[in-house]
C-alpha cells in the first residue's frame, strides 16, 4: 500500500521543478502565472503517462502493472482539466503557437476518447453493449491500429513542446527552458530506447510446440535462449512472435508452469491476434518481455497457516497453475476452475496428478458454468471465508462479478487478488 501512495504521489511531484521553475522567473505576467502553470502540469502529467507506458519491471515488481496502468489511464483524464483550463484562460501572440496548442489539445481528447473503448476496461468491462459494440468496431480497429493511434499522444507531446518554443514571454527563460527540454528529451528518450532499442536484450526462445486444447485454446511451449533467472510461479510475459504472418506487436499471456527452461502458455483465440496463434508453427522464433507479476509475492505475504483460494476462470486457470506447482508442498490450497463445457477443463489430468503430489494440501472444484452465490457458499469452508487468500484470473467482466460475490459471502477486500491489465 505504501509503494502504491508514493507512485500516486508522482501526480504531485513530478511537475514541482518545472512549476517553481517557471514561477521564479515568470515576473511580467502575473494575471496569467495560475493558468500557463496548469498547462505546465497537463503536460507534466502526459509525460508521466509516456514514462509509465514502458511498464517498468523493476516497477511493476513494487507495485504491480494493474496499479501503473491505472495511474496511466488517470493521468490521461486529468491532464485535460488543466489543459482546458490554460487554453481558456491564455492567449499567445503567435498565431503559429495557439493553433499548435489547439491541435494538441485536441489530439490528446480524442486519443483519451478512443482509448477508453478499445484500450481500457474501465467503460467494457461494466457494460454488456459497449462490449459488444467494441467487438463489432475491432473487425475494423484492430489491435495494432489501437496501439498506434493511442501513439498519437507522442505528436500530442511534441506539438505542446514546439508550443512552448513559439511563446516569447515563456522561452525567453533560460533556466526553465533548459529544464524543460530535458523533461521531454530524457520522457522521449527512455520510450524510444525501451520500444525499439531494449528489446534486443530481451529473453529470447523458439516455440517447442503448439498444440489445441480445446476448439479455441491452445498451449504453446517455448524453449529459452537462456535461462529466466528472475521468473516467479504465477508471472506472465509480454510476446512478440518474430514471424510476419501474426504481426509484431507484443500481447501478455501468463505461463502456465514454474519452470525456467521452457514456459508454457495457454491462450484463449478469442481476438484478432491470438486468433492468429493456431498458426504458429514450431521453431519460430520469440522475443519475451518480463516477467512481470506480484501473485508469488502476494502468496509470501500471506501468514504461513492460511489457505489459498485459486478462482480460474477459462484459461485464466494458466498462472493459477503455476502457483500449485510451486504451492502444493507448503500451502494448503482450492483450486475452484469453471470452464463453459465439461470437455474444455484441459488440464483435469494434470490437476489429478497434481492432488496425488500434494499429500491432501490440494482440493480442486471443477464446475461447468460461472460459480454462483450458492456454489461458492458451499464449496468453501468457514476457515478458506473467513482467511483464505483468493486469487481471482479470467475476463475482466467475470473477476469483477466474481470479486463482488465474494464480499457478499464475506471475503474481504483485502485477501482478493487480481492482475486484471486494464488502464
């Protein structure tokens, strides 16, 4: 929790230098100092959403990709407020300097707006139509359109940074303007390093095998270059298949075991790319971006004697598969996967060879649709209610509806887990 406040407190802090800069040496102006200082701010905080978009390992380690790409989305939403604040409020003798302005205003507005239906699931994941009408709009925008539209904030960046450029009474400010092109180089920089530059240090491997599980899942093993030292049990990485054929953008799919040699993964075909899995064929090589995740960490924080509750939903059953490997020696654990047909629990033979292994630490409860109200009450025991650590992996709609069945049951806020990916 306390890392979490400090990166929230970036919002804060981040524009400090920038603002007291300016304010120091912004004397001739003073009917104006408030609102050019919020535009400062906006981009400030749009920055700050670049330098977030590269999701950190080293960050997500503290505090989790869901909490960055939160702050993300947040940041993108807020800096508008300002930003429509210090256009209303300024004016800039340069005609050249007001339309730039403008254009980025407006570019960064419809960014967000395009953003929160096809990139975030803060509208999708509550409403049954949106989704479906972002379903119907992806034949169309598809994923690598979405990425690069959302890129468009980059132009947004640059715009604002000539704006600045073309305004006297601000560029004439030596020391500000030397801190301000650092901010935007140094943000510019590391994005365009950690986009294009680093992924040749990434972990690299070439696909073992890829087999169908079921009509639309697949479990894909690759074999790494080297070994994954910094892998934990319930971690997922970001892939991108070197092969033309699938395209070249990078989706997260969790690994399915605690190994370090060769990660498997079970992805569900349900969008444009992964529908595209099933066609890639072994020995193709792959470039791996992580690991990232927090569940293994979560599980070392939770006192030793209390049980673990495993929800999978689908194929959200992958990383919850690597925390039994791991788990079933030490921890008693509950593994409750709800599949949509009795012939879709894949992997019934590994979870039976799993429960022989564990001693009786492991029960796993394999239901045939959504666990209701009712089926939670009855699968679980007074003590896995009342201090079970829960874990709850599938789609975004089916964990939120799951989380709050569980606090209707009494499971607290607190013990449930989730690495919902959503802005």
């Amino acid at each position: 929790m306390a890392r979490t406040l400090l990166l929230w407190g970036l919002v804060a802090v981040f524009p400090l230098p920038l603002a007291l800069t300016l304010n120091a040496q912004l004397t001739d102006v003073t009917s104006m100092r408030l609102y050019i200082s919020l535009g400062l701010v906006a981009y400030c905080w749009w920055l700050l959403a670049i330098l977030l978009s590269v999701r950190p390992s080293w960050l997500d380690r503290a505090v989790g990709l869901r909490h960055i790409y939160a702050l993300h989305g947040v940041l993108g939403i807020l800096a508008l407020i300002p930003a429509y604040l210090h256009r209303e409020n300024t004016f800039a003798p340069s005609t050249w300097a007001r339309d730039l302005g403008d254009w980025a205003f407006w570019a960064a507005f419809a960014v967000l707006g395009y953003s929160l239906l096809f990139m975030s699931g803060w509208l999708t994941d509550r409403s049954l139509l949106l989704l479906k009408v972002k379903s119907r709009l992806e034949l169309v925008f598809r994923h690598q359109i979405s990425v690069w539209i959302h890129r468009l904030n980059l132009a947004a960046v640059l715009l604002i940074w000539l704006h600045v450029h073309l305004i006297d009474r601000v560029a004439q400010h030596f020391a500000f303007m030397v801190l301000f092109d650092l901010y935007t180089l140094a943000v510019l920089g590391i994005y365009v390093w950690k986009k294009w530059i680093a992924p040749d240090s990434y972990l690299t491997g070439r696909v073992q095998d890829n087999v169908a599980l079921n009509r639309a899942t697949r479990r894909l093993a690759v074999t790494l270059d080297r070994t994954s030292t910094t892998s934990r049990p319930g971690d997922f990485y970001f892939l991108r298949f070197e092969d033309p054929g699938i395209g070249r953008e990078w989706h997260p799919f969790s690994a399915t075991d605690d190994r370090h040699d060769t990660l498997t993964f079970t992805i569900r075909q349900t969008g444009d790319y992964t529908r595209k899995a099933g066609g890639v064929a072994p020995g193709t090589p792959v470039r791996l971006e992580g690991p990232f995740g927090q569940f293994d960490q979560t599980v070392r924080q939770h006192p030793a004697g209390a049980p673990l509750v495993l929800v999978g939903m689908g194929a959200g059953v992958a990383p919850l598969l690597g925390l039994i490997s791991a788990h079933r020696g030490d921890r008693r654990i509950h593994l409750l996967w709800s599949v949509r047909r009795p012939e879709d629990a894949y992997y019934g033979t590994l979870l039976k060879e799993y429960e022989n292994l564990s001693g009786g630490r492991l029960t796993v409860t394999v239901r045939t649709g959504r666990f209701t109200r009712d089926d939670l009450a009855h699968a679980l025991s007074e003590e896995e209610v009342a201090r079970g650590a829960f874990f709850v992996v599938g789609p975004n709609p089916a964990v939120l509806a799951t989380q709050r069945t569980l606090r209707r049951i009494g499971v607290s806020r607190g013990r449930t887990h989730h690495e919902r990916l959503t802005m």
